[in-house]
C-alpha cells in the first residue's frame, strides 16, 4: 500500500519550518537522476529553499544519504537549504553523519512511526551527540592465542606454516588472523588459509581470483606438515608460483588500478610513509556476524606515524556514492570504541585526529570535491590524487597535499 506522505504533512504542521508541500515527480526524479525508491518534496522560498525526502525502509543508508544531499544540491542552487530526512529509523552513524553536514545545506532528522498518532518525531539536533560510545568489534587475536586452542603436535605444525609464510615477506605476503581461520594475501589477493578444524587445523591454497581454469585447478593444493617437520614441497612450490604469477601481472600491468593500489598501500613506501607513516594492520574483528560497518573500516588503510593514525579511504568507483558511505564509516568510527586504546608497534598511543583521507584519481578528484559544497568541516575530509602514471612509475608523489607539508616534500623531491 502506497504512502499519502502529503497527507502526513498535513497532518503535523509544526515539525517542518514550511508548509505547502509539493512532490517531486517520477518523470523529474529520473531525469535528476535521483533515487527513484524515495519521496523527494520542495518547499519554502527564493531565499530559503526546503526539502524532504521521505522513505518507508532504508536498506542502505549511504544511499538514503546521498540521494538526500543530491535533492539538497538540486534545490539549492547556492541559496541556504533545509534538507528533512523522514524514516521509521536511524542508526547513530546516520545521525552522526547529518551533523557533518553543513555549507549550504542544514540537514536534520525525523522518525516516522507509522501506527503512533502523532506519526512524525522530529530529532533534537545534535542530540545525537550525547549518545554513548559502543564496541563493534573485539580484539584481533594473535598468532599465538590462535594456536592455544590446538592440541600439541597441530600447534608445533602451525610454527612450521608461519615460519615458511614469514619467509615470504620480502615478496610482500601478509598474514590476517581470524577467529576460525589465518588468511595468507599478496596485495588484496588471498593466496592460502589455514581453518581450525576442532584440536586440529587444515592448510590449503585459495585461488578462485584466478581467472584462467587450467591454472585454477593446477593451484588447488592441501599443505601438510610431515614427519621430518616440513612442509610439502607440492604446496611450497605452488605457493612459489602463484607469487611468480601475481608479481608477473603486475610487471605487465594488468591487475585493476584498485589492486595495484592496494599493492602499494599495504606496502606504505616512499611518500606514504613520508606523509602518513608506516601500514598499521587493522587489529579487530566483528564482534558479532553480519556487522557489516567492522567489515568495511577494515578494507581501509591504516598508518602510524608519531603518534598519530591516519585513516586512507581509496574511491575509484561511484565517487559521491563511496564518499557518503565514508562519511557514514567515519561517524561509526568516531562513535564506537574501536580505536580506544589504539597502539603503535611499540605499544605506544596512538590518537586519530577524525580525519579520512580520500584517495582518487585525477578523473574523479571533480566529482569527489562536489561533496565538499555538502560538508560542515572539508577539512576531515582531505582529497589526495594519485600522479596520472602512477601504475607505472609507482606513488612517487601525491596532489593535494597540506601546506604544512609542501616545503618538506619539494626539499625531498616528492613534489
């Protein structure tokens, strides 16, 4: 059954700032390319424009999000807006997120409860602010609390497994451990697994990334570890190639930009580590299945570096879309307690200074800085560009630097 949403309008005069809604049509919403699964309606005056965008469910917030900013910036035409998002509920990253907005658009809150009389509920702003901090995740553990679920034999085995993976750091294999599992990757390339399997665990290789099949059925192999305490010489060949392999495609320049960056990244040279300091693993889990927030902050980048974490979101893809969805992530980052308590390699204290650094190409730095117009403190969200042969030549530089940095970086030649 469909919404009477300018029934409801009329029904709650007080909660908006104007009155006399009109609704934006289908026709206009495709032709604006506005998401056509939310109700879009315009208010107000030449000098203070008006708008809602009303939605029933929100499956995806950074979509909600966006598609409100959107309305916001079609409205506005440079002139002071009021964007109204109504919805039967918010996260707190989503409020968190409204309160980032700022420049020409005022953006606030409303639930909407269908089945209570008054049916809308405007939110304080800034309320959610006052809100308390929460735990996503719990800690990453370590390789050897990971083994002390093992019997004996299975745990002197596991020594053996990271004893040869360690071997393969010079050619950039890194290790991500798990609850039920140890991840092996090259890149974003995930090259082998070792799973608990009760007292027990089993090592294998992962090689569905391969697109070629022959290869893909070539590469399948168990790991073992003998009588005589090593590993198969089947797996540690296979391993070997699949190395030779990946090294060979980025040689030739056929991964996609995406993995050649995270390359790089995982690595953290040069002026990465110049700039933001050296790779910090992301060190926590989901606390619970299906926290997808968790999952996403720890495909970021992470860098310490005198103290401080920097926080690198790369954006290749949907930029406006991917810089909502970082705004979102960063709200839950500054609300939650994940990095309470955050450590450098020393164990010393390391302090986020909010800041998510977005990391584009020159072809999208445009449409990335459009967002700039939406938020309250463009400052937390600086935009760095890659150099145009950057999969080539490597990250020798980035644009867009700070000032502060500038003199440092030309002394150096990075500039």
């Amino acid at each position: 059954m469909s919404i009477t949403w300018n029934t409801i309008w009329e029904t709650h005069p007080d909660v908006f700032i104007v009155r006399d809604w009109k609704e934006y049509p289908g026709d206009k919403k495709k032709a604006s390319r506005l998401p056509a699964q939310y109700a879009y309606f315009m208010g107000g005056e030449t000098t203070l424009r008006v708008g809602i965008i009303a939605s029933s469910t929100v499956n995806r917030e950074e979509e909600f999000l966006l598609a409100g900013l959107l309305w916001g910036n079609r409205l506005s035409n440079g002139a002071k807006t009021v964007i109204y998002y109504v919805a039967p509920d918010f996260s707190t990253a989503f409020l968190t997120s409204l309160s980032k907005i700022g420049g020409t658009i005022d953006a606030r809150a409303v639930y909407w409860r269908e089945k209570l009389t008054p049916s809308l509920y405007p939110i304080p702003e800034k309320q959610e602010l006052t809100r308390p901090r929460y735990a996503l995740g719990e800690e990453r553990p370590n390789w050897k609390r990971w083994g002390e679920g093992l019997n004996p034999v299975a745990r002197q085995q596991l020594m053996t497994v990271f004893e040869f993976f360690s071997h393969l750091e010079c050619r950039k294999v890194r290790m991500v451990i798990k609850n039920q599992t140890i991840n092996f990757l090259w890149g974003g390339f995930e090259i082998a697994e070792v799973r608990r399997k009760g007292k027990k665990f089993e090592l294998c290789s992962k090689v569905r990334w391969i697109k070629v099949n022959e290869l893909m059925l070539k590469w399948q192999k168990q790991g073992w570890v003998d009588s005589s305490g090593s590993l198969n010489s089947d797996f540690c060949d296979t391993m070997l190639e699949i190395l030779d392999y990946l090294e060979s495609l980025e040689q030739e320049g056929k991964l996609r930009p995406q993995d050649r960056l995270a390359s790089f990244l995982y690595q953290g040279n040069g002026v990465l580590k110049l700039i933001w300091g050296s790779p910090w693993p992301w060190p926590w889990l989901p606390k619970e299945r299906g926290e997808n927030s968790v999952i996403e902050l720890e495909e970021w980048f992470y860098f310490q570096g005198n103290g401080q974490l920097s926080v690198v979101c790369p954006i290749f893809e949907k930029p406006l879309l991917r810089a909502a969805r970082s705004i979102l992530l960063a709200s839950v980052l500054e609300k939650s307690l994940l990095l309470v308590g955050a450590k450098d390699d020393q164990g010393k204290p390391l302090v986020w200074d909010g800041r998510v650094h977005w990391l584009t190409s020159i072809s999208k730095e445009d449409e990335l800085r459009r967002c700039y117009c939406w938020l309250y403190n463009v400052e937390k969200f600086p935009i760095w560009t890659l150099p145009e042969n950057w999969q080539d030549q490597g990250i020798y530089k980035l644009n867009g630097l700070s000032s502060h940095l500038n003199y440092s970086l030309m002394q150096k030649g990075y500039l």
